[in-house]
C-alpha cells in the first residue's frame, strides 16, 4: 500500500508583496498536494494583507505575522518546529522572491 507523505513548503517574507502572489500560485497550479506556510515579519510593504487574500483562494496556505523582523534563522526554526508539530513527512524551503 502506498503511503501519501505530508508536504510542506516554507517561506519566509519581509517586503515581499510583488513576489508572493507568482510563487503561491506557481505551487498550486502544479496541482501538488502540499501546504504553505509562510512567516512574515511584519513587513512595510503590507506582503501578509496580500497572502491573506490569497488565503481566502487556498485553503493550504498557513501564515504567521511575527511583532518585529526578527530574522531568517529564527523563522527556519519556527517552520522545522511547525512542521514537526503538525507531522509533515518533508519540510522545504524556498525563497520567496525565487533566486538562488
């Protein structure tokens, strides 16, 4: 019997707002079974008021408004403890303006 894996793919997001919107719906119209889960740290270009809106198009997109940028590492770690407390088989992470 094949076993379906939990798939996650983590960002994170700090002044993101013209890039956010291709890379969630690139991962989406791939019809991949995974969630998104996105750390935002309360970016000046309002990029959490776009991934909320699109949070009322996909229902797979978890995201989390930190108080302060308070860095990639911290954030890297919160999404290994995310993925860990929601028992994903695979955690990826990708940036979110899509370069190297």
């Amino acid at each position: 019997m094949l076993v379906k894996k939990k798939i996650l793919i983590f960002t994170a997001t700090y002044n993101e707002k013209d890039n956010i919107e291709h890379l969630i719906r690139s991962i989406n119209e791939n019809n991949l079974e995974v969630d998104i889960f996105i750390i935002d740290d309360q970016s000046p270009d309002h990029t959490y008021v776009k991934i909320k809106d699109l949070q009322k198009e996909y229902s797979n997109i978890f995201l989390k408004i930190r108080n302060s940028k308070s860095g990639l590492d911290t954030a890297h770690k919160e999404a290994y403890e995310f993925a860990l407390s929601n028992n994903y088989d695979y955690l990826i992470t990708m940036d979110a303006d899509l370069q190297d």
